[in-house]
C-alpha cells in the first residue's frame, strides 16, 4: 500500500513538472521575436596624438649596438622635455635584439660577419597638438634610424561611447517601431541585446618625411555603436 501511494505521489509531480515545462514551452513558442540592429554615431575632434616611434641601432658586438641604442633613445626622450610629456604618457611597446649577417653595402657578395640590431618601440602620447610639428621635427632630426608614425586619437572616450550607446538603443528601438507598425502590431519587452563598439582613426602620417612646418588637419575621430536587439512583437 505504502509504495502504491508513493508511486501515485511520484506520479503527480512528474505530471505537474511536465505540465508546467510544457506550458513554458508553449510561451516561448508563442512569443513572436522582433530583431533590430539600432545604429549610434559621435563625432569627436581628436585631442592626442599617439607617436609610434623605431630606434633601431646595430654594430659587430651585441653590447655596442644596446649601448648605441640606449643613448638613442636617452637623447630622444630628453628632448620630450620641453614638450610638457608626462613620464605616464611615453611607453615602451616592443623592445628586441637579434643577429643577423651583415654584408658590404657597397659589394653585397661580402660577408661582414655577424652583427647585431636593436629594434626599440616606443608610443608617446602628446595631448598639446598644437605642439605636434615641433616635436615630430626634432625627434626626426636626432638620428637616421629613428623612425616614427603619428595617429590622432581622442583621450577620454568614454562619455562619447555611453551616448552613442545610448543612441543605439533609441534607434533600435525606434526602427522595431516602424517594423512593428507596418505589420499592425506593437513592440513588446527587450528579449535580448548586445552591442560592439567600432573606431574610426582619422589618418595616419609617416615621420620619415616630415619637416618643420609640417602640418596635419585633426578632422573628426567617429566614435560608433552597433546594438543587435530583439523584441517581443505583440
């Protein structure tokens, strides 16, 4: 008797269970989905320049070209000095030392033997950009291996990227209504969403041919948002 009641115990909350997953299945199946990708866009003058700069130096010992290269970088970055540039805002991206062959410039069939190259990477960011052209001329006139690029970037974006964020969202929104209206429905709840976030760099100027007027047009860096929402169409 008592593992009869149990069995009919058993029973009934499996029934139940089912029942309810089955219900639950039959509103998710009844939910009609809506998907929207909502768009959001800033624009923003640039206000930092960021300076990829190359030091690359190389002589027959491994020492002699770490020596050359250190004195290099040294001159280099005492001459940021007078440019206001934080020691917080210049960085050592990449650093490497590595034999190679070295042959005669002027007979390449001669082997010199092997030598050595460091290769010093280094990013300084410039927040004054009127101060750019200065810079990138003195840097430029330090030494023949010194090699460099210019990227203007904008320093805090984190305001612009909640407001195009934010647009995104109204746009999504905005566009489900339009959807929805033309079917004869409404927009329901938010099922889902998820953005990314794409950056648009102006442009970019190779240091090697730079001269003392040199001069470049900030422009406008786009700061922009693409949210994938789905809906609830009633």
């Amino acid at each position: 008797m008592r593992k009869f009641l149990f069995c009919s115990i058993f029973f009934l909350l499996l029934t139940g269970m089912t029942d309810r997953a089955m219900a639950g299945n039959s509103l998710i199946q009844s939910t009609r989905p809506l998907s929207v990708v909502g768009v959001g866009d800033i624009k923003m003058v640039p206000d930092v320049a960021r300076i990829g700069i190359t030091i690359e130096t190389e002589a027959k010992e491994a020492a002699e070209a770490i020596s050359q290269n250190d004195g290099q970088s040294g001159r280099m970055l005492n001459s940021l000095n007078r440019f206001d540039v934080a020691a917080t805002d210049v960085k050592t991206t990449g650093y490497t030392i590595y034999p190679f062959t070295k042959r005669d410039p002027n007979n390449y069939e001669v082997v010199l033997g092997t030598w050595f190259k460091v290769t010093h990477n280094l990013t300084i960011s410039l927040r004054n950009l009127n101060l750019l052209g200065d810079l990138v001329s003195e840097v430029a006139a330090l030494d023949s291996e010194i090699y460099f690029h210019v990227i203007l970037d904008v320093g805090d974006k984190g305001v612009a990227y909640a407001s195009a964020l934010a647009a995104a969202v109204v746009d999504a929104r905005s566009k489900a209504t339009i959807m929805a209206a033309a079917e004869g429905k409404e927009v329901g709840e938010v099922l889902s969403m998820d953005s990314n976030l794409s950056e648009v760099v102006p442009g970019q100027s190779d240091g090697r041919e730079s001269t003392a007027d040199m001069s470049i047009a900030p422009g406008q860096t786009s700061i922009g948002v693409r949210v994938n929402v789905v809906f609830e169409l009633k």
